[in-house]
C-alpha cells in the first residue's frame, strides 16, 4: 500500500496519485495536501496524464454519510476545481474522468478562503 500523499509512476501512461485523509485531518489540511500533490505531479512528471486515488478515514455524520469538510472536500474542491488538473479522480463518492485534456498550468499557490 502506499504511502500517505504518494506518487506511483505507471511507466509512460500515467502518474498515480494516492492520498488518505485521516480523521484528524480537516479540509483545508486535507486540500492543501492534495493540491501539494497535483503540484509535485507536474513537477516530477510534466504533462503526464494524472490520476487521483483518494481514501479517507471516518469523518462520518450521525447517518452514515460523509461529514460537511469531506463532502465539501470530494464536491467542491476535487470535482469544481482540482479536476481540471487531472485526468481521472477515485474518491469515495465515485469515479470521474475528465472529458477535456488535463491543465498542466497547475499555480504556484493554493489560497482556501473561509466560508462567509
């Protein structure tokens, strides 16, 4: 099993990515890890097609379900806006392909922004 936050080099066809969000982690912490990532990615491997697999640990709500940081994580922040770096995302609320080409003009910095 991989490491927390790795990258795994499938020959020439693909990097993939693999993080665990632990139960102690929130959000942000959980986003700028991810964003570290994709970063490192196209860093070590320039325009290499990437593929994200995302695991996390607890962060449950009382029916079962993903709580508010981790559903905010996997909709708004994998599927609105880390998605255009990548080609594919395995989280567990499902998989998603990306149906453009991958952005490789990935910045320099991530700013999260409080809720107002």
């Amino acid at each position: 099993m991989a490491a927390k936050g790795e990258l795994l080099e499938a020959a020439d066809k693909a990097v993939a990515l693999y993080h665990v969000v632990y139960a102690h982690e929130g959000f942000e912490d959980a986003a700028q890890a991810l964003f570290k990532l994709v970063q490192l990615a196209q860093e070590r491997c320039p325009g290499k097609p990437r593929k994200l697999f995302l695991d996390i640990e607890a962060h449950r709500n009382s029916h079962g379900g993903f709580d508010a940081d981790m559903s905010e994580l996997q909709k708004d922040f994998l599927m609105a806006f880390l998605a255009r770096f990548l080609t594919e995302i395995h989280c567990p609320l499902g998989h998603v392909a990306n149906s453009k080409p991958q952005d490789d003009d990935v910045p320099a910095a991530l700013t999260v922004s409080p809720e107002s």
